[in-house]
C-alpha cells in the first residue's frame, strides 16, 4: 500500500480518527449572527464526504472582548443560541465518518475594535495593533480570571454540540500566544518575565478547560513553532514551552503552525515558499516531543509529501488545509489510488485568505465550488438536458475551466487555443517570482480535459469563417485580454509621447525583462502582484526600477494574499524607488515628467531607458461583437468581458459549463441574501 502511514488510523485521548489527513483550523468567515452556517455546514459535510479524517473548525471566540471588530463571520461560544447550528454542523461531519475540532481564541489586542460597541481590546501589556493601529489596555488580573472562565466555557458548550475535542488557540499572536512571547509580553506580575510566568495563562486555561470537559475528551493546542523575529521565541524555545504543557499531562495534541503579529503570514505562504515550508522546524519540534501527537502544516501539497512527514516521524498527522479547500475529494482519492485526479492548490491565497483577511467569505481560485457548496457541490452536476456540440474559443482559465464542465456534462466540445500552449495568460504569471506554483492549475485542468475527450485545437486562430464552418451549436468565446498601449488608465485618457519604440506593455516587460534596459519607468495603475512581479523580474535581470503609481501605497493589492512582505523585501533589497500619489505627463525621449496627483508638482526622470505600462489590459472581444446577432448560443465569459482576476475567470468558466450563463443565472448567495434582505439586523446579543 503506497500510502500506508497517511491511510492508517490514529487514537487520540481514546477518539479513533480514521486516516492521519486533516485541515488545521481555519475560519471560513460564514459565520451569522455569531452561528455557524448553512455554508459551514455544507462546506464541512463536502469534506467529510471527501474523506478527510479531522477537520477543526476556526477561531470561534469565547469572550464578547475577543471579537473584536475586524473579522466578522467569525462565531462565538457565548451565544446559546449558537450551540444549534454547531451541532448541525458537528452532525454533518459526523455522517461521513469524519471528526471534528473546534478551535477556540480570544483575538487579543492584534485586530480592532468592534464597530457596535467599541469594547476596548485586551492584550498582556499596552500595545498596538499591526493590522488597525488601534491600542490595547493591559489585561487585569480579573479580567485573566474571566477569559479564562471563558475558555472553559466555551469547551463546554463544544462538547455539548457533539464536537469531538477542543483546541487552545495560542499561536498566531493573540491573546494566548502573545502572554508567551516576549515581544508582546513587558508585564511584571505573575503573568511576565520568565517562561514558566509568561506560560501562566494558557496553563491556567488548559486546567480550566480540562476540569470542565473532563479527562476523556480531546483537548488540542494549536502553538506557533517559532515567533519568526528577532527578539522572539524560536522553535527550541517553543519546545520547551510545549514542554511544560506536555508534562502537565492536560493536552493532548498539539497542532503546529508559525509566525504572530507583522509575521503572521509565515504561516500561512504563497508560491515565494516552497512546498512544506514548515517542515524543518517541525522535525526539531517534534524530536523534542515525541510523546504527543503533533501535527504538521504548511504547504504541504501533495500525498508523496505527507506520507513521508510520517514515515520519518515528523508528525502524527498531516495538515493540508489548503488543499482541501481546493479539493474536498484530496482523502478519498489518495485512499483509492487516484492521486493523479486530485485537483490542486495553487498557494495564491487569492480566493481564501484573501478573503477571510477582508472579511468575507472564503472560497477557492481553482475550486469554485468551495464555500458554494449547497449549489455546486459534489453531487450537483447534472447531465445536459440535451447534448449539443460546443465551439469554446480561447483555452485561458475561464475557456478550460468551460470547456471541463460542458465535457463532464455530456456535451461534445471543441477548445481552440491560439498559441501552442494552453493557459492564456497564466503562462505569462507564472515566470514572476512566487507564481511559479500556479502552473498546477493549467496542468490540472489540461489532464482533464483530456481525460474528458475534449478536443483541444492548439496554434489556432478562430475567425469568423472557421466558426461558421464549424457549425457548433454554441460558441463560448473566453478570448482574454490584450495589454493596452494606448496608455489609458484611471488617471487620463492617455500620456503625451507615449508612441515611442522604448515603451513596452507589462507583458513584454515579464517575458523579455532583459528589454528593460539599465532603468525603466514602471507605471502602476494597479498595485496588484503583476505589478510587483513584473518590477522584480526587471530587477533581477539588471535593471534599476523606478515605480511611478497613481495610488497611495505600494502594491496595496498583495496585502491580503501575503504576497507582500516577500515581495516588498526583494523589490527593497533590489533598490525600488517609488513614487506615490503620482502618474506620467509626459516622455521626451529619456526623460519622463511626472506629477503628484494632488499638489501638481512635476518632476523630471532622467536617463530612463524604458517606460513599461503596468495600465489596464483591454478585453479582446472583437470577435463577440463581429459575431453578435449572427449566431443563436452566442455567450462570452472572463477577460474577454472585463479583465479581473483568475477568480473571475475560473468561477465564469465554471458556470459556463453548467449553462449558467447571463446575469439572470447566476445565484445569490447567504452573503448576498444577509445584505440584501431587510431582516439582515444585527442581533441584539451584539448590539448590548
Ligand atoms: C482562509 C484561511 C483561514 C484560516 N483561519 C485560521 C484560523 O481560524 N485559525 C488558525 O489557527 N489558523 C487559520 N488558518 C491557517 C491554517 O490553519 C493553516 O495553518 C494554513 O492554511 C497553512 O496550511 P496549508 O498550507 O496546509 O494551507 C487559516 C488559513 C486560511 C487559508
Ligand atoms: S484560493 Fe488559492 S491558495 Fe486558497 S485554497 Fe484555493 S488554490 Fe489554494
């Protein structure tokens, strides 16, 4: 058996798991009213249905100053009314043989206050939130003893909903997690100075917790394997913290992670990591402790991986969180042999921390049925009602992703490709440093495409009289996007001397970087990652970039992925300049004048060798409109629609091959309906 280690079950605390594959905590940001969901629990029934031994459900907050303000769907334990909707939860796992955790946390002083009641954020001394700026009030002794009630509580009212074992969260710099580490903790009570001291608060709620649910039911800690700054606790440290817990024989897991405060991301990176990230650490971790179930995380993508992690005896069990959000079916398909179908995660963040970091429901670039799953998920796919042979041109994301779903639904279809290769613009994202990890999903999708019989027509221009020779019964065109170099952008319609040979598209710019020349004006409309990949490829190749942007922050667009402080440090460490606040008036031959966009004030660039236009890319729909009202099933999706991102193009694709096409199809979603409907009032266990 090629996976021996991954498929074999696991006791812990006396509670039988049936294979060592699990998602570590992670919040969906489904959450209503403080409750879980109707898209929690489908979102965790699909998984469960998957195969997945263990899922543990995200930060669900034991105490009304622990929410703060900036995560909403976030739920809570302190609400009665809460416990019914877990339970739902808990039972949908429940029905397919999976177990379920339930993570509990109180946010500390890291996010903001909530907006209702402005509850003052707690934190072991005064400090400052990195994400909002907002200050915090050292924690008291009463208000130590009323979290920690609190966190018993919470325990509590998780076992009452049937879940089967509870996690402490004390990792990712909240409250628990910054009493640990010294960077956060200055007090100097019983609760500061030395470890055992700074320690005092997470014994105190492991006690707690393990006198209220008893000795026979799993209680977990989730603990960050280093501090990943200077100054803070790194991963010998950390051992010795879990140490002392371990001894204290209360736990029973613990659940490994990395980073708090500005280094939170280290947990959870993109492609600019490699795959298993965490991997080092955890070994040392683990050899320190390898007398508990310790499970590892961190961009473990593929099967091979995992089932190494446990024949060497890094782990107990293995986290691909991840990667079950891109694929539900991941357990399954490895316990039956299927690795080759298994669809995978490209580490972009785009479609889930992305958006769980802003507050709104996570989902899935590659797996547009993730958080969809009442609508789309397994099982939902039904036949075509009559099949019909579908012409899909342009094989991008979007015409891919279309051409799978009309396949798998009996549909005869044709994909034509202009280049040799399929991918579309993907094939121009993925030579940008931190991207290369998305070259998955044009594989992926490739291999089904062929496994679905689809014929691929590569190195093809389809034109008119080819469509209508072709004769299919529906076009879908996802012909994409071309790079502009009109220079129009958001700030002016165009810039004076722009038609010169040394000014090149962004494109040209990532394919051909060495074109840059020694110094190259980048003009940045965006400030999302292609604008920073690009400059970076620049750089690498020689060339001095100076970045000239419209908006008031560097690359704003690659916060919520991450993608920022690895970017932002090899864009700084090759000598950016940026201008903010600022855009292009004109070029005269080697000097660009360009001006702040609220004083007026113009500066002159010197010696510049070429001006790149990181401008908006234009939809190629000149097609769609020379076919429009000569062909019945005529439907367009993607870039050719408006250029966004492979999100967009991945989800219209995806609907595509449902039929789902046109603005009146498309479902609304819970989120939609809560912001919709009149009855989306607050409930008034938040408003007093
Ligand atoms: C959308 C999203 C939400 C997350 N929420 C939590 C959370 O509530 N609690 C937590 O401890 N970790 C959270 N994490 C971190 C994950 O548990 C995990 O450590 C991370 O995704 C890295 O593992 P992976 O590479 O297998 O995805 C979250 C991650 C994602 C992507
Ligand atoms: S959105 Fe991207 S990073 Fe997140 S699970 Fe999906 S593929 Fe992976």
């Amino acid at each position: 058996m090629k996976y021996r280690h991954l498929t074999s079950p696991i006791t812990i605390n006396g509670l039988t798991i049936r294979n060592r594959l699990m998602q570590t905590a992670h919040n969906r940001h489904y959450a209503r009213r403080g409750a879980e969901s109707e898209r929690d629990r489908a979102y965790v029934e699909e998984r469960a249905k998957g195969g997945i031994g263990l899922l543990t459900l995200g930060n669900h907050i034991v105490h009304p100053t622990g929410m703060g303000g900036g995560h909403p769907g976030v739920a809570f334990t302190f609400l009665p009314e809460a416990q019914q909707p877990l339970r739902a939860t808990v039972e949908a796992a429940h029905r397919h043989d999976a177990r379920i955790f339930l993570q509990l946390n109180h946010f500390g002083g890291s996010i903001t206050s909530n907006p209702d009641d402005y509850r003052v954020l707690w934190a072991p001394s005064r400090s400052v939130s990195i994400l909002s700026g907002e200050q915090s009030k050292a924690i008291e002794l009463e208000e130590i003893n009323a979290v920690v009630s609190a966190f018993a509580e919470g325990a509590v009212f998780a076992k009452q909903a049937g879940v089967d074992g509870v996690e402490i969260h004390v990792a990712h710099g909240y409250l628990l997690h910054s009493f640990l580490t010294p960077l956060t903790n200055r007090r100097a009570d019983n609760y500061g100075g030395a470890l055992e001291n700074r320690l005092r608060i997470t014994r105190e709620v492991i006690a707690a917790v393990r006198a209220a649910v008893g000795p026979e039911y799993v209680v977990g800690v989730r603990l960050s394997l280093s501090d990943e700054m200077p100054g803070g606790m790194e991963v010998d440290q950390m051992a010795a913290a879990a140490r002392l817990l371990v001894d204290d024989r209360m736990i029973d897991y613990i659940a490994t992670s990395s980073g708090q405060g500005a280094m939170f991301w280290v947990g959870a990176q993109t492609g600019f990591a490699p795959p298993g990230f965490l991997l080092d650490k955890l070994a040392r971790f683990k050899k320190a402790l390898p007398d508990i179930p310790v499970f590892a995380v961190g961009g473990i993508d593929d099967a091979d991986m995992a089932e190494a992690i446990l024949a060497e005896g890094k782990a107990d069990m293995v986290a691909i969180t991840r990667g079950q959000i891109a694929d539900p079916e991941f357990a399954r398909k490895v316990v039956e042999g299927r690795t080759d179908e298994i669809r995978h995660c490209i580490r972009g963040n785009q479609g889930c921390l992305a958006h769980a970091i802003r507050g709104a429901p996570v989902t899935c670039t590659v797996n547009p049925a993730a958080g969809r799953e009442a609508i789309f998920g397994l099982g939902t796919l039904k036949p075509a009602d009559s099949p019909a042979v579908w012409l899909v041109i342009g094989g991008g994301p979007a015409g891919m992703k279309a051409a799978e779903g009309l396949a798998e639904r009996g549909h005869r279809v044709t994909l034509v490709e202009r280049e040799a290769l399929l991918g579309g613009q993907l094939n121009i994202n993925i030579l940008q440093r931190g991207r290369a990890s998305w070259n998955v999903l044009r594989t992926d999708l490739e291999r089904n495409l062929t496994r679905l019989g689809v014929t691929i027509m590569r190195g093809l221009t389809a034109d008119e009289s080819f469509i209508s020779t072709f004769g299919a019964d529906a076009v879908l065109l996802a012909t994409g996007a071309y790079a502009d170099r009109s220079g129009w952008s958001s700030v002016s319609a165009r810039i004076a001397g722009l038609e010169q040979a040394h000014v090149l598209t962004l494109w040209e710019a990532i394919q051909e970087p060495a074109r840059a020349g020694k110094k190259v004006l980048l003009l940045d409309d965006e400030g999302a990652f292609r604008i920073g990949g690009a400059a970076l490829r620049m750089q690498e190749a020689g060339s001095h970039v100076v970045h000239v942007s419209r908006l008031n922050a560097l690359l704003p667009g690659t916060m919520t992925t991450t993608d920022m402080p690895p970017l932002y440090t090899a864009l700084f460490g090759n000598g950016l300049e940026s201008h903010l606040n600022s855009w292009a008036r004109r070029i005269d031959g080697r000097s660009v004048t360009i001006f702040n966009l609220y004083s007026g004030v113009e500066v002159v660039i010197e010696d510049i060798d070429t001006i790149v236009l990181g401008t908006p890319r234009h939809p190629a729909d000149g097609l769609y409109y020379k076919l429009k009202g000569r062909i019945d099933r005529l439907y367009r999706i993607g870039d050719c629609l408006a250029p966004r991102t492979t999100d967009h193009a991945v989800y219209e694709g995806f609907l595509a091959g449902r039929e789902l096409l046109g603005w009146e199809k498309r479902p609304i979603f819970e989120g939609d309906r809560d912001a919709l409907l009149p009855t989306a009032v607050p409930p008034t266990a938040l408003i007093g």
